[in-house]
C-alpha cells in the first residue's frame, strides 16, 4: 500500500476554530419551511408547529447559528408580512422561485424556533427591492428596548425582550442577474454602506456582512469584491462568498472540488488584502462563506404559484458525501480567514435533513461528515504537513490522493484528524507522527465508504448510507498508522494521554 506522511505539532496552528463555521440556513424556499422545519399537525409537531423531529437532527449536527429568510427570496421580501396574528398576514407571489408565500413563518415565528435550539439568528435585510430606511426599522423592530414604533410593535406582538441579532447581512447575491433588483457593484456599494450606516446607528452593536460574489464564474469575480469593499470596508465586518460543486461526470474532478474551494477561499481573501493595504486600513476582513454545498443544479418542471413545492431535493449519495468531507477540511483550513460559513441548507432543500410531509425525517449521506466536523473539529486547527502521491484531474491539475485536517482540543485534550482518501484503486496508510503531543490514544476510527458510490438513503432504507467503525485496539504511542480504504471519508479521534 502507499504511504502518505503525516505530521501534525501543537506548534504550528492555523488558527482558532469559530464555532459559527458550522451554521446553516433556512430560506423561504420549496420545503425548508413548511414541511421542513414547520408543519402544524405533524405528529412530532409541538405546541408552535414546529416538527420536534427535525429538532432533534439540528441538534445533532451542532448547528450553532443559522441565516434567514434568504437567498433568493430575501430581495422581493417585506419583512413586515410576517409579523403580528397569522390570519390578518397577507399571501404573496414570491418572483425568485414563482410560488407562493403564506408568510405563517415570520421573523418572530422564526425566533421561536431558534430559541428552543439556542441557534443564534444571522438576519438578512432586503437591498433588493427594500430600502436603507426599511433596513433600519428591521433592526429596531428586532433590537431596540421599547418606546419606538418598531420596538413597541414587537411587544405588542407578544415579544417584550429585544431579540439582540447580532450578525446581518446586507443582501443577497446582488451582483446576479437572477435577483430581483440586481445591482452593479458601484450601486450596490453606495446602498449598502447607507443601509450599514443607519443599521448600525440603530444598533452600534451588530455586526455587518457585505455582499461577496455570487460565483466564481461571475465575469465580475472578484472585481465586484474589490469594488464592493472600496465602499464599504470600514462599515461592515464581513466579505460573503458563495459556492456550490456539482458532478459533472468526471469522478476525480469532483472529488477534487476542495482544490477548487481553496483557490476561490485564497482570491478573496487576496482581494480583501488589497483593499486594506489601498485604504491603509489596521482591520483585517473576515469570510462568511454563507452559501456552500454539493448542488445538482437540474430544472425541476413545477406549477407556478405553489404554495412550498418540492423545489431542489437532492437526494445525496455516499460519492457526494466524501466530496462534502473533502470541502469541509478546506473551510477548517482557512480559519484564520473563514469565520462563518453557512451549509445551504438545513432542511430538504439541499439539505441533510430529508422530511417526508406527515411522515419521518431522515439523515442523508452528508448529515455524517457534518456531524462529524461540528462535534469533534472544535478548538484549534493545526497546520500539519501532509506528504502524499497526486492524483491527476482534468479541472484542477495535480492533486493530493488526501485532503485533511487536524484539530485539537485543549479543553479534554484530543486531537481529530479528518481526512479524505481519493484513491479509487487502493488503501492508503496515514504515517501519523504526533512528537510533541508526547504518547496518543486512539479513541475511534470512523470510515465511511462502500462498493457503491451511488448509493443512498431513502424513507424505505434511511440507514443504507452511514459511518462504520474499524477497529482502533493497541493503537497507542507518538507514531501511530491508519489505514485509510480507498475511495472513503474518515474520522481519527485520539486522546493526548501526556505532553
């Protein structure tokens, strides 16, 4: 079997994991909502509509922050629709995605639901259609005390506390020409540094993130980011990124996706160092990469005007899941850059919760390395030095047969090693070395792999898809070998039992 060098040092750190770099969102789109998150009647339903559920699979990935409503649908949205009683809401054409919007899920329906998870909200105001000034009233109605129309508004909706939302976007995808309102970069960099000016004159406190490029394959990339934050880089805290990876029928290009993720993470970070070096700027601008996600992008036929219609299901295989693990070692890469990023999305769109309407809830094939890197990849990555063979692709040249990262946890001293084997033809074993961590223990060894690449979960099998565990006994020492079986996403958890 080949061989690939692994040495990781309590020395060498990247840098210091932010737990929002495992959030999520939910949009007013198709099922996230209605049947995803909220179905009145359902039997797991609770006393608010919400499918308890659904609850109990947020819960396991660990989601910390999730951002709302939009997407798309944020730039035609009136966020006042969904306040006050229900039945006096109005019902709305939503233009993004040509349904239609019962708006019984509000912000402060919305709230509710993060409350009972403790899932801190990552409001988006509409610069779409929408105004500075209705921006403004947005973060009163959410964060002001009282004595204000907005604020006193929100306690007679029931809600006598202010929400304190602390993270905002402003926008969404504006350079596209999909959105409902797009802009270019020079006006949307006047709009939204007026729109950063009064959110942030309501609410000195919150923090600002502005509209990055939708795509890398924007012609405008990554010009519409430089002009963007000439505008704005002293009003916001934030630069968004969006990116979504698809098969496209070359298996090594797709496993390869994380090379690309990593190239787009580097140019915008360049690109945001250039304009703090033009402005001589002593602030460093951060990455919310708030939109990410394997996404097969096909044309769904659709009635028009449905009321949360079965829009972008995808249903992922195990091949999909070990591209997710292998993107998912990038963002933990770039954590002295990436801060945030948001897996679009949360529920059934996209999703790696799956809903059957009045029926159960199911993991899909991406649902495991989440779980896996949200719950053990906290604390500190470490830059580790990986020495491995290339595997050729035609999209991003020569790349490692193994992508990975290493965290380690100060506060129960372990270190989580996770990594993605490319190799379709063989094992591979990782030569770990870990000499200043002094002797590790192997905890467990978590494999997911199978002789079908296309296999996945469904209502009938939701189980067909899952980790398995390899057997760790007498793995011990400052030198220790993992096999890595071929074409698989694995997670390695050791305890550091001295130093």
């Amino acid at each position: 079997m080949k061989r690939v060098t692994y040495f990781a040092d309590k020395n060498y750190k990247i840098g210091q994991v932010d737990p929002k770099l495992f959030g999520s969102f939910i949009e007013h789109l198709g099922r996230a909502v209605y049947t995803g998150i909220y179905e009145p009647g359902h039997p797991t339903a609770d006393e608010d509509g919400f499918r308890k559920d659904v609850m109990d699979l947020v819960k396991e990935l660990n989601v910390p922050i999730v951002r709302y409503p939009g997407g798309n649908f944020l730039s035609g949205y009136d966020w006042t629709d969904g306040i006050g009683p229900i039945e006096n809401r109005p019902r709305r054409l939503d233009l993004a995605w040509r349904t239609t919007e019962p708006n019984e899920v509000g912000i402060d329906e919305f709230m509710k639901w993060a409350n009972k998870l403790n899932i801190e909200p990552m409001l988006a105001v509409n610069l779409g259609t929408g105004t500075p000034k209705e921006a403004g009233f947005f973060v009163e109605y959410c964060n002001h005390p009282g004595n204000t129309y907005w604020s006193d508004l929100r306690i007679q909706n029931g809600h006598k506390d202010p929400y304190n939302v602390k993270v905002w976007c402003l926008g969404n995808e504006m350079d596209g020409p999909w959105q409902i309102g797009q802009l270019s970069a020079e006006d949307y960099g006047k709009k939204a540094r007026e729109t950063a000016k009064i959110m942030k004159w309501v609410d000195p406190t919150i923090e600002l993130v502005a509209c990055g490029s939708s795509s890398a394959e924007m012609p405008t990339f990554p010009e519409w980011d430089r002009v963007v934050l000439e505008h704005l880089y002293e009003h916001v805290d934030y630069i968004s990124c969006h990116r979504y990876y698809e098969n496209l029928g070359d298996t090594n290009d797709f496993l390869g996706s994380f090379a690309d993720m990593d190239n787009f993470i580097k140019t915008i970070a360049s690109t945001a160092d250039y304009v703090q070096a033009k402005y001589r700027s002593k602030k460093k601008m951060y990455i919310s990469f708030d939109e990410w996600n394997v996404w097969y992008q096909k044309k769904v036929e659709l009635k028009d005007w449905e009321v949360a219609p079965p829009i972008l299901e995808d249903i992922y295989s195990l091949l999909d899941s070990l591209v997710f693990g292998g993107l998912m070692c990038t963002l933990l890469q770039h954590v002295d850059r990436v801060k945030m990023a948001s897996l679009a999305q949360l529920v059934n769109v996209i999703a790696p919760i799956f809903t059957q309407k009045g029926g159960p809830a199911i993991k899909q094939a991406i649902f495991y390395p989440f779980y896996q890197v949200s719950n053990y990849g906290r604390g500190e990555v470490l830059n580790t030095l990986i020495e491995a063979p290339k595997l050729a692709t035609n999209r991003h040249g020569d790349i490692p047969l193994v992508q990975s990262s290493t965290t380690y946890n100060a506060e129960d001293n372990t270190l989580s090693i996770f990594a993605l084997n490319c190799s379709e033809d063989e094992d591979l074993v990782l030569d770990a070395q870990f000499r200043s961590f002094g002797s590790v223990q192997v905890i467990e060894h978590v494999v997911m792999d199978g002789t079908d690449l296309n296999a996945v979960n469904n209502f009938a099998n939701p189980d067909n898809v899952k980790p398995r565990n390899v057997d760790v006994s007498n793995k011990s020492g400052d030198h220790i070998e993992i096999t890595l079986p071929r074409m698989s996403w694995n997670m390695i958890r050791l305890q550091c039992t001295s130093n």
